[in-house]
C-alpha cells in the first residue's frame, strides 16, 4: 500500500547532505558582498557616555561604521516580545545599544568594510567610553518583569498541603545553559535599488515568522519589499526561532549602502549573544497523605528571562504547567511564575522549552520524597500512577491523557535494567574502586503546537 499507518517515510534531503552538497549560510555567494563586525559590551550592566568612530572609520577598506544613534535616526524600531502577558515590564531591545548596555555581549556599534580582517581591525578602533552600573546575575535578585499563576487556585493548594500528613520540600536550580550548534548564526543581505527589495538569509527555524517582525516592527521596510530566505540549517534546538539584532541590522546595512552585507558568527561570540535556556530556582512543595499519596503540589519558579525580554521568552517556563502532573494522581496542583531580568544573556526557548524543568522538579521531588517517608522510589510512584482504568484522565494543569499503563511501562524497563541485580553490580564496582549509581524517571510529554506558516493562493480564469 502506497500510504498506510506506521509505513516509514521517504526523506529526501540526505543525498545532497551527506554529498556536501547542502545549501548553508556561508554557501550562499554574493558579489561584493561586504562584511560586519559587531563591537560589543565587555560590561555586564553599563551606560554608554560616548562612542568615537573617528579612527575606525578611516581605517582601510571600512564603508560605514553604524550606531545606535544611526539606527535611531533611520527609524528603527525594537525587537518585540511576543508574549503577551498581563503587566509586563517591556525591555525596549534596539538593534544597536544606544543608551545603556544590559548584558556582556551586547551589540553597540557595527563596522562593515570590503573585508572580514578589515572590519576586525576597524572594530577595535571604536572607542567607547562606558559608565559601570550595579549588575546582577541571580534569578531570585532580578527585577520583576512579569508574575503568573498556573494550575489550582492558591488557596486549594495551600488547604491539601496544610492537611497533608507529610510535606516534602525540596529547591532546585535548573541551571542555565549555552546554545552550541554545528553552524553558528549568520546573516547574509543584498539590496536591489531598482525594486527597492532587499533578501535576507538567514539560517531560521521560522523564516515567515522574522520576516514580518523585520518588515513591520524593526527596520519597517513593508513585507512586499523583504524577502527572508533559510537554506540547510547546521543545527538550532530552539535558539534560531528568535529574531537577533544582527538580522535586521545586516538589512538595514545593505540598505544603506545599497550593497551586500554579511556576518556570521565566530564561536566566542555565540556564547554571548544567542538565546541561552533554562536558568530557573525553583521551590517545590508535595503534599502525601499517610499512605503516601500525592494530595497537592506547590511549585514556585523564580525564571530569569536575561537581559531583554527575548521573543517568547515570557511563555517558556509557562510551558511547565501541563507537565507538572507527570504520570500521577495529585489532588491538586499550582505554578507560580516570577520571571525576572537580570543583567546576563536573554533566555528563550531551547531544547524542551520549559517541559524538561517540569519533568525534572516532579521526578526529583519525587525521589526525596521516597526517601524521607522510607518507601523506595518505585513503590512511591507504584502507588501515585494513574490507572488504565483512570482513562481519559484530566490532570488539574491543563493536559488531558486518552490512554497510558504507567505502572507496566515502569515494570518493564526495570526489568531491561535488570534492576534486582543492582546491588550484586553495585559491590563488585567499589571492589574494583568504583561508584555506581542507578535511578529512574518517568514522564509524559505533550510537544508540538504553535502557529505554522501559511500561503494564499488564488485562482482566476483570467
């Protein structure tokens, strides 16, 4: 049967890949394409009091060496968040910092010239004079930006827990993390000053969605006159949804000058300027009654969203509340969210966005849990799963589950593991000098969603 349930699909993209023949950023040649160098922030937090460009505008092969005062006065408007959410502090993000730095890495000036190693050279000309500023890194310390609450009301919570016989408490750091994929970032523009049309590739995970953020809200083009355009993607895992300022700076250059600008990104520079992941404190408090079931779940999350707020940055940690039921039965739950700027990378969504932080809070207090009410941890969760006979099963956070043996599906990887013979394993690593630990997690995820990229498409007999 040509097409039929559970038949494996025909991918066509891995012949010109593992050929070399795939189509990256670099690959995309264009005449006279000039290149940019950002200068960044050496300064976590810092107000700038001037920027000189004399000397590195007159350095050889430099065609324009731009500020946030250029950007400024060409009417170039923020990086938005996306994200709605009540209250929320806006952190205006210009392509350009004009007036204040708010991270280390943080673009204040861009040279472009006829060569990379002569925009470099440029770019350590640019003098700026920086003003410190108090800075802080820590979540809990952050100013708030925005605050939410997820899950059963509060005061639900707050009644299980207080009637519950035990409450486990455990606080977590689910540290941050550095974005490293195989391609760097990179922008790549050419200008056709007949049409007044400007391509931009880009490297993307969503080229329709940073096309109108370009067009409508940054550079302000109209979107008939931009085209963005994302050939083979060297890697991403999240962190080239987002729109960056090198993007529409590199357009808005090549407007400028009329001709081709480029810029990717070197490996040290990465590291300070893409979307970073995770970054949460976190305090969980499970409620068990005195047959160790879960009566209600308290999770307070203290989120550092950077410092800006990215472009879903806000929705990240909210995506830990249709998680936090796990595979369990638990009364009651509710997520408090504290997302708060602190003066380090803005942070978005990477890997899991917000779910793995879910998964693992539950399954670690979980854990714990086990061990101060003397159960071991399978017997803890063998006695909190939700049954086949619980199918459909509404969980107090959102997700609905259609069918699951959560208990089988434990019962059987511990088998694989040969999970009874651990401890005969355990004694013959430490006669050899060495530790061995074994553990276990269980987790549903709910994945995918979001908006996709449409096309119009009209017929006429004309």
């Amino acid at each position: 049967m040509k097409f039929a349930l559970g038949q494996s699909l025909q991918r066509i993209e891995d012949d010109a890949l593992l050929r070399g023949a795939g189509r990256y950023a670099d690959d995309f040649a264009l005449a006279r394409a000039a290149h940019a160098c950002f200068v960044r922030s050496p300064h976590a937090h810092a107000r700038i009091k001037s920027i000189s460009i004399t000397e590195a505008a007159k350095a050889p092969g430099v065609l324009a060496v731009l500020t946030g005062k250029d950007a400024a006065a060409d009417g170039l408007g923020n990086i938005p968040c996306l994200i709605p959410v009540p209250g929320l502090k806006e952190t205006p993000r210009s392509v350009l910092a004009l007036r204040t730095v708010r991270h280390v890495g943080d673009p204040v000036a861009m040279v472009i010239a006829d060569t990379l190693a002569q925009a470099k050279d440029a770019a350590e000309k640019v003098e700026v004079d920086y003003e410190r500023l108090p800075s802080e890194v820590d979540a809990r310390k952050g100013q708030l930006a925005f605050e939410l609450a997820l899950g059963d009301a509060k005061e639900k919570v707050d009644a299980a827990l207080a009637k519950a016989a035990h409450v486990t408490r455990v606080e977590l750091w689910n540290n941050r993390l550095v974005a490293n994929p195989i391609e760097p970032r990179a922008a790549l523009a050419e200008h056709d000053a007949a049409s007044g049309r400007t391509t931009l590739y880009t490297p993307c995970q969503g080229p329709h969605h940073l096309h109108g953020q370009i067009a409508d809200a940054v550079v302000k083009t109209g979107r008939d006159k931009l085209r963005v355009v994302s050939g083979n993607v060297g890697g991403a895992f999240g962190m080239k949804i987002f729109l960056y300022p090198e993007q529409p700076a590199v357009v808005w250059a090549a407007r400028r000058l009329k001709r081709a600008v480029r810029w990717t990104a070197e490996r040290s520079e990465s590291f300070l300027s893409d979307a970073q992941g995770r970054d949460n404190w976190t305090v969980v408090e499970l409620g068990t009654d005195r047959e160790g079931r879960f009566v209600g779940l308290r999770v307070t999350t203290w989120a550092n969203m950077g410092g800006y707020l990215s472009n879903f940055g806000p929705f990240i940690p909210q995506l830990a509340a249709p998680m936090l039921s796990g595979v369990y039965k638990i009364g009651s739950i509710s997520l408090s969210i504290k997302g708060t700027i602190t003066h380090t990378v803005p942070v978005d969504a990477y890997r899991g966005a917000g779910r793995p932080e879910a998964i693992y809070l539950l399954e670690r207090t979980i854990d714990v849990a086990a061990r101060e009410l003397g159960l071991a941890p399978e017997e803890l969760r063998r006695r909190n799963f939700i049954k086949p006979s619980d199918m459909p099963y509404q969980t107090p956070v959102e997700s609905r589950y259609d069918s699951g043996d959560f208990a089988a599906i434990m019962e059987r990887a511990m088998q694989r593991a040969d999970w009874g013979a651990f401890e005969k394993r355990k004694e013959q690593s430490v006669s050899n000098g060495k530790l061995r630990g074994i553990g276990r997690c269980m987790y549903i995820e709910r994945c995918g969603g979001g908006p996709g990229d449409t096309v119009r498409v009209e017929v006429s007999s004309g």
